[in-house]
C-alpha cells in the first residue's frame, strides 16, 4: 500500500540530492577554474574569540591574480607606517596548488605583497562553504570562515 505522503518524501530525498550533486558539482568547476571568490563571513582571531562580519570582506581568485580585502584582529610585529590596516594586497600567486581530499578541495597560495609574504591555506567543502587561514611574517595568524562563490555558483 502507497501513501501520497510517502510519494512526496521521496520526490524530496530526491530533489535534496539532485541540488546537492548539482552544486558539488559546480563547486568542482569553479575551483578547476581559478576563477572564484571567498567571502568572509566571520573572522577568528589567535586568542580571541570570533567575531561575526557585517561588511564585505573577500579574496578574490582571477588566473595567477590573487586580490585580498580582508580586515585583521590581533597583534601585528611590525607595523606599517603608511598602512590602511587590515590584509589588502593585489598581486600575482607564486605559487598556487589543490589537493581534493575526501570530498573537499586544500588549496595553498603564497604570495609576496608589498607589505608581507602571505601563506594562504582554503578549505573548500563540497557544498561551498569554506575556512580561510592567513599566516604572513608581520602578524599573528588569522582565520576567517565563510562561502564560495563564483561563475555559476
């Protein structure tokens, strides 16, 4: 014996997983494509606690061009004189790489700005959320948790 409800349930479980395989799916694609953005919705600070983001920060991923506008809690070394503050930079990756682990993507970029070398280490899941760590020589590592978005995405 069939009920209507059980009908519905299934065409749920199924949609729930067609949208979930679809948006694995174009997570893939938009990493393969370097071609993406990281928006940060909450900053973690070393030794502090999180700190929710109302305004946009980002690291935008064009090609070889890495472009970060993201803001900075903690203790810096060395300060810069004529800074903004925060982590700012627009500049070319000297090194970029990803590893597809257990069904989520370990990307690693380091890059030489003006101000710091930046180590950046994103953690993409296969939904599109994601967890960004920034180690640089002038300041205290921060990470920043938040999602993926790009073309199609």
């Amino acid at each position: 014996m069939l009920f209507a409800q059980d009908s519905e349930e299934k065409s749920r479980k199924e949609i729930r997983a067609g949208r979930k395989s679809e948006i694995k799916q174009k997570v893939k694609e938009v990493i393969a494509s370097k071609d993406y953005t990281f928006y940060a919705r909450q900053a973690n600070p070393l030794g502090g606690s999180s700190i929710n983001l109302t305004s946009e920060y980002t690291l935008q991923v064009k090609g070889d061009t890495i472009d970060a506008f993201l803001p900075f809690y903690g203790v810096a070394y060395k300060a810069d004189l004529h800074g903004e503050g925060g982590i700012k930079f627009n500049t070319t990756a000297k090194n970029y790489k990803v590893k597809e682990k257990k069904g989520r993507y370990e990307i690693s970029i380091r890059v030489n700005a003006p101000n710091d070398n930046y180590r950046l280490y994103l953690i993409v899941t296969a939904s599109g959320y994601a967890t960004l760590n920034v180690n640089c020589n002038n300041r205290q590592s921060i990470s920043f948790n938040g999602i993926i978005k790009g073309v199609g995405l």
